[in-house]
C-alpha cells in the first residue's frame, strides 16, 4: 500500500452558520450542499461539517468539539494572509512564525474556527522564493 494524500477530514460543529462564516467567509472554501450534507471544499480536498456528533457512522469513537488541530497550505504571502484574515475582523492567534511542514519549511499563521479547533494556514518558504524571482522576471528585474 501507498498512501497518497488525504481527501477529506471532518469536524463536528455546534453552530452551523457560524462554521459556514469562518470556512466561507473567512477561509474563502467553497460551500458543497450536496445530498443534503455540509462540507467546505479547496485545492483537491474537502472539510465535511457533521451537526451533531456521530451524525454519519462509522465515526469517530470520541466526537469532541474543538478537538481538532490542522495545518492549511496556502499560496501567497503569509503577511498579506493575516492581513486579509484581519481585515476580515477575524482574530489571527499566533504568527507569523517558521515551522516544519511535511515537505519542508514553511511560514505559518494560527487562529480558531468558532469551534476551537486549531487552525494553521502555512506557505512554503520555497514557493516565496520561486514567487519572488519570477516576480522580478516578469518585471524584468
């Protein structure tokens, strides 16, 4: 076996439109409605939101509000990420500070849903220096 990535996680929420304010509105994922359940999409992956706990078997053994802690990887620069989130008048908790993500380096940001799970959102060191020298390139630096 070879495992690849993941497709989708889930997080159980206790105010539903709070959840779609912070996943949407403030993280900008897509809203999918579909068959009747609620989940937030970007990139190739998903957050499905359960209801209540154990809304769909199997589930986790130990459904727990706010338990969850994930790490987002993000395109762009990790100031006008907290920035954009700020302006939002939504709290950043930490950051930016340097952290290891799986494939290396990486500048990362933390904040809360309204359930408290811990969210990162981190960009990888190589793709702002890639960013930074075609940007020059372009500009013909």
């Amino acid at each position: 076996m070879k495992l690849q990535r993941y497709d989708h996680l889930v997080i159980t929420t206790q105010d539903t439109e709070k959840c779609r304010h912070f996943y949407r509105d403030i993280l900008c994922m897509e809203e999918d409605t579909r068959n009747d359940r609620l989940a937030f999409r970007f990139g190739n992956a998903k957050i499905n939101i359960h209801r209540q706990k154990a809304e769909f078997l199997p589930a986790a053994r130990n459904v727990t509000y706010g338990s969850q802690d994930v790490c987002l990887i993000a395109e762009g620069d990790i100031e006008e990420i907290k920035q954009e989130i700020l302006d939002k008048g939504y709290p950043v908790e930490l950051g930016p500070v340097k952290r290891t993500g799986a494939l290396g380096e990486i500048s990362s940001i933390y904040l809360r849903d309204p359930d408290g799970n811990l969210i990162e959102i981190a960009v990888y060191a190589e793709y702002n220096l890639l960013s930074t020298w075609l940007h020059g390139y372009v500009k013909g630096d």
